[in-house]
C-alpha cells in the first residue's frame, strides 16, 4: 500500500533517502541546506510517497502568487526505480493536485522531458496538457549547471 505523506520536519534519513531518489532523476547533487529551507518555506510543499516501510518517492510543490493568479509548480517528481508501475508518481500527482485545490491555486505547471515517456502518459491522464508556449530559461551566476 502506498501512502503519500507532507514533510513538515526534517526526519531521520531524510535528507539520504531523498538524496538516493533525486540520484535517480538528475546529476545535479541535492543540499542538506536547501531541505531545510524548503522545509521550513511556507511556499513549499514536499510530498513523500512510502511503501513497504520506506520512501519510494517524490514531489515538490512551489506556490507563488502574481498580481493575476495563484500558481503552483511542480518539480522533482521521482520514483524509485524498484517501485515504479505501482501507482506511486500517480498517488504523488493526485496528492499535489488536491493540495492546490485546498490552496486555491488558479493553475499548476510542471515541464517534462520528451524521452520520460511514461511520466509525460502520467501527467496527461492527470488532466495536464501541453501549454503553447516555450520555456526560456536563464542560468545564474549562481547556477552550478554547466552548459
């Protein structure tokens, strides 16, 4: 059985089992800082999925307002690669479309890749559609990405 959970504290092995997850979806290294942070940010919103006593996967969800709507973005979605199939990202999508609701959020983002085949199925039969628009994307000076 799968059970979707929202952090509000950092737990023991957190920071490690969530490290393992985000390994699983990007190179780019996780930070013990930024958990704390987002943890503690009222404007983010970590949902855990867990299984057979462990956690098996994950989803941020970030809030902001502008001055027309109340928008949410979705980031981080990842399953470990062992219980994927089971129903877990699905339960992590439907937990976050619900907490939006609660929030009054207006509209809910997120962008995937092309090759994540199955993630992109998921979404679309979450009720997401592909917007008209292209993303620009401006890496800081702060940004440990490399292009």
């Amino acid at each position: 059985m799968i059970r979707i959970r929202e952090i509000t504290e950092n737990e023991q092995n957190l920071f490690d089992d969530l490290q393992g997850l985000i390994g699983q979806l990007t190179e780019r290294p996780a930070s013990r800082e930024r958990l704390a942070e987002m943890i503690a940010d009222p404007h983010v919103i970590l949902l855990v999925a867990e299984a057979e006593g462990r956690r098996i996967g994950i989803l941020t969800l970030a809030l902001y307002d502008t001055l027309t709507a109340r928008r949410g973005w979705v980031e981080d979605v990842v399953v470990d690669a062992a219980f994927r199939g089971c129903g877990a990202g699905r339960a992590l999508v439907e937990a976050a479309v619900r907490r939006s609701a609660e929030l009054g959020i207006d509209t809910l983002s997120l962008t995937s890749a092309p090759r994540r085949t199955a993630a992109r199925t998921l979404y679309r039969s979450e009720g997401f559609r592909e917007a008209e628009t292209t993303l620009f994307r401006l890496w800081t000076e702060n940004s440990n990405v490399k292009i």
